[in-house]
C-alpha cells in the first residue's frame, strides 16, 4: 500500500499540455503567493473582516486545487463559506 500523496500535479499537467516550463512557473508563482495569502488570510481572520477573510480563501483555495494540494482544500472551502455568512 503506498501512502497518500500530498501533491498531485496531475490536473496542472493536463491544463499546461504537460509544458514543464509552465509547470515550473506556476510551482514558483504558488511558493511566493501561498505564504502572502495565508498571512492576508489570518490578518483578516483576526480583525474580522469577513469579505476579505471571504475572497483569501477563495484565492487559497484556488492555488491549492491547481496545484493539487487536496487534503487542506475543503476546510478552505469552509471557512470561505463561513466568512461570506458573516457578510
């Protein structure tokens, strides 16, 4: 049995035509962004902006499906839903 991947880049080679420039890029442009957004993302968690906790998670969870980071993916949903409730 082998264990669970954390990372699938399946989806991004198929919409990148395989291009591992692009591919390259895109993991580059992910490991820049992703810490920015999820600082964005506490920042307004902790002030309670609730439209800006909204569209970070949404942002997040848009680069973690690309990427085809799974695991974290529906808590992010979650929370975006939530924060788009407190609206």
């Amino acid at each position: 049995m082998s264990p669970k991947a954390l990372i699938d880049f399946r989806y991004l080679e198929e919409v990148s035509g395989n291009d591992q420039e692009f591919i390259r890029q895109m993991i580059e442009v992910f490991l820049e962004q992703s810490p920015l957004t999820i600082t964005s993302l506490r920042e307004a968690f902790n002030s309670r902006n609730w439209p800006k906790v909204s569209m970070s998670a949404h942002s997040l969870k848009t680069s973690l499906r690309l990427m085809g980071v799974h695991e974290p993916v529906d808590m992010v949903v979650k929370l975006e839903l939530l924060a788009k409730e407190q609206e």
